[in-house]
C-alpha cells in the first residue's frame, strides 16, 4: 500500500499472484466443442433425422412442424441458420434459428434461436454447445451481433444449458391471454 | 380460406374532436394487400422514427402472401373512404408450434396504430381480428413479447385482459 496524507490508494487489486500460463483455458466453450464435432448446414434430406432425435427426446412425432421449419429454414431464409452435428457419420444434434428485423421497432438484425434437439445417447459430449458454437460464428459473419430465444421458465435443463452459454434475461416481458371472442 | 378474410371485423371508434384526424364510425380490419404496404411501411416509419423499406416488403412477402391460414398480416382502416391516411394500425401474428415444445398458440409480434388514431379503437379492431384469427386456427391462447419499458404496448395489452406468461426471453450478444 501507498501512504498519502489521509487515504490508502492499494497498489494492486487482490492477492499476489503470478499469470499461470498452464491453468485451463477460460470458459470460451466455442472452439474445443466445435473442434470435435463435427458441424454443418442443415439441407433437406435431414427431415427424417431430426424427426427422429426430436421423436428420442419428446416421446411425440412432430412430422409436421419440423417439415414446415425446414421448409422455413430451407426456403424462406435468405440465409441458412441451422445447423446438423454429426457423430459417427450421422445426424445426433440440431439447432434451428432464424434472423428477424424490426420486431415491434427493433432496427438492429437479431438472430432468433427457437428449435435445439439433441440424440439422449449422446447428451453430455458438448453437442449443444458445438452447435451453438458454430451458430454464433456464423451469425457474426452476417453482422448479426445478438441472438435471443423464448424459453419456458420450467424448462431447467434447457435454461442451464443456456446460462452456461452466455445467455441472460432481455429486457421483455413475456404476456398471454386467453382467446375468448366469439366467431 | 378463412371465413375472417371475407368479412372485415368492425369495432365502433369513439369520436374524438380534438385528433386531427378522426374516426367516426367503424373500423375495420382486414388482410394486408400489396398497396397497403407503402402506407404501412409510412406508418411505421412515423412511430419508430425508422425507416425500414425492405423489412416491409419482406414481411409482406412472408406474411400477407404466404400460408395464409397461420400467418396473420391485418391493417385496420376506417369504413369512411374519405379518411386520410386510409390504413390506421396493423398487427401481425402468426400461429407458433412445439418450438421448445410449447403447445400450438398465436403469437403477436407485431402492432402499431396511427398516434393521430390512438384512443379510438383502432388497436381493440386489431386486436379482436386476430384473436378470432386465431381462434379459427385453433388456438386458445395468445402470446406476444414486450418491451420492458413500452409502456404504450404495456398498457394495451393488459388493458386487454393478457397476463404475465410462463416464457423468458433470453438474449446473448456477440463478443
């Protein structure tokens, strides 16, 4: 410490301590994940695979809703989004997004995560991750400098899968209704 | 095709002497149409402050051309032909399914009213054409998003009986 007439000013801020170049890397999950994993566009002849995983994970067949996003994703998107992991040279992770513009006033380009599947049998391999890895250095190399998802506040293992992420609550709030006019 | 888009929704505006423009009598809302674009790409522009030409054209293309029995794009406008501006609010929604694996409901991601028209019943007009959109969907529910410090969206939408919902937006920015 440095004295000077009546206050301290601290040299440093914390313990002594020198750099340990060796420790584990900080918590970037992007490039070791993406490094293993093998990631890529997501093109028509998918559908049955990610119906399939969607089928491991929900216990439901959702045919209909994932051949619409991938017609979304495949058709309608000036830019393709989503992605296929792959291991053991088959689909066993998906990751659908969209980029939307001016949303009730919203001028910048915001990516909008809204489908992620990942095959039970191979949870817990950093699949997730690698997908959204990739997601986000595609989307930077649209300018796209934000990405948001709506997530239901019971679903916990998906908000921790994204907290760890990086992801943090948006300054919105979430309301709903029920439809009572009469037709 | 929808019953809905044959018959404009029509909600009784309240008159109001001190807007410079009013609206005597009805509303309506109905479908977008291609020459309602440059109106409510002009609309939209005055309440924003930003102008956003393609983004318009775009969500016209998606939203008022394409499946059109989940994708709502409705401007309302006033039943007197001689009103200027002709279009006085819109709203778009569109019918969202297991994303998540949330249950199918409407959502509302989009709605403005002309500020000269506020307070008249345009926005209820709006509001009550999507919901029977909806309804003819299939839906029971709707959602939409708003901004924390909206306070304008804030307001209707509780106004309109909506509540806080089970959904969090998460964001993340890029590094």
């Amino acid at each position: 410490m440095t004295a000077r007439s009546n206050i301290t000013i601290p040299e440093r801020i914390g313990g002594a301590a020198e750099v340990n170049y060796g420790q584990p890397a900080a918590p970037d999950f992007g490039p070791l994940a993406r490094d293993r994993i093998p990631v890529r566009t997501m093109i028509a002849s998918d559908l049955r695979a990610l119906i399939a995983i969607d089928r491991r994970i929900t216990g439901r067949d959702r045919s209909i809703y994932f051949e619409r996003k991938l017609a979304d994703t495949l058709r309608e998107s000036d830019v393709c989004v989503s992605l296929i992991a792959e291991q053991d040279g088959a689909p066993v992770g998906f990751m659908m997004a969209r980029v939307d513009l001016g949303e009730f006033g919203r001028i910048e380009p915001t990516a909008v995560l809204d489908t992620l599947g990942v095959d039970p049998n191979y949870r817990n391999r950093g699949i997730g991750r690698a997908l959204l890895s990739q997601l986000l250095v595609n989307l930077t190399t649209l300018r796209v400098e934000r990405i948001r998802t709506e997530v239901d506040w019971r679903d916990q293992e998906l908000l921790g899968f994204l907290d760890h992420c990086g992801f943090y609550p948006a300054q919105q709030l979430c309301f709903e209704g029920a439809i009572d006019v009469e037709i | 095709m929808l019953k809905s888009d044959h018959q404009p929704h029509l909600a009784t505006g309240v008159a109001a002497s001190t807007h410079a423009t009013s609206v005597k009598g009805a509303v309506a809302a109905r479908r977008v149409r291609a020459d309602d674009v440059p109106q409510v790409f002009a609309l939209d522009e005055r309440v924003t402050g930003v102008a956003k030409p393609d983004y318009w054209q775009d969500i016209f293309e998606r939203y008022g051309k394409h499946r059109l029995n989940e994708r709502f794009f409705l401007v309302a406008e006033s039943v007197e032909t001689e009103i200027r501006p002709r279009i006085l609010g819109f709203i778009i929604g569109e019918l969202r399914a297991w994303e998540f694996g949330s249950e199918p409901c409407g959502w509302v991601f989009a709605l403005s009213v002309d500020p000269r028209t506020r307070l008249l019943g345009v926005g209820q007009a709006l509001f009550d054409a999507i919901s029977v959109e909806f309804k003819n969907a299939g839906v029971a529910k709707m959602r939409t998003m708003v901004a924390r410090d909206n306070r304008l969206h804030l307001m209707f939408f509780r106004s309109e009986g909506m509540m806080a919902g089970p959904y969090i937006q998460l964001e993340k920015e890029f590094d």
